[in-house]
C-alpha cells in the first residue's frame, strides 16, 4: 500500500511526459508551492498510517478488554467444558 502511494505521489509530483508536450516545465511559484504541499500531505499521511498501527496494536494488546469481562467468560466456558468431560467420563 505504501508503494503504491509514494509511486503515485512520485508521478503526479514529477508530472506526466508525454509525446506532444512542446514546452518545458516552468519552475513557478506555484509549481513549487504544489510540490511542497503535496510532500507536506505525503508526510501527514504517512504520520496518520503509522499511529493508526500503533492504534491497532494497542487495541489488540490488553487495553482490547480492561474490565477482563472477556476472560472472565471465557475461562467460565473452559471451566463448564472440563466438568462436562469429567460428567461424561465418571457416567458412561
């Protein structure tokens, strides 16, 4: 996904060389303006892609489930299947 964005921002950045362009690029003011506001956005992008892992992360770590309501519940199963085992185990 990465690649595929900065090959997309290197194009649009260095502009499209076509066949029938007769004139050479202008090195205006707004050119360049352009052209650090699109790094600008490529940079806030890359910012927002990095925290939004880093987001992920921690949601999948422990803060996914602060009260441990989840492992709670899960553990009461665990402990409900054992002694469904050890029923059909002792009562043939």
């Amino acid at each position: 996904m990465k690649v595929l964005f900065i090959l997309i921002l290197a194009f649009f950045i260095s502009g499209c060389n076509s066949d029938e362009a007769t004139e050479s690029p202008s090195t205006s003011p707004e050119l360049k303006s352009s052209s650090n506001r699109s790094k600008e956005i490529a940079v806030l992008l890359n910012k927002k892609h990095q925290l939004s892992k880093k987001l992920k992360t921690l949601v999948a770590s422990n803060q996914l489930d602060p009260d441990e309501d989840l492992k709670i519940i899960i553990t009461e199963q665990q402990q409900a299947y054992r002694d469904l085992q050890n029923i059909r185990n002792t009562h043939p």
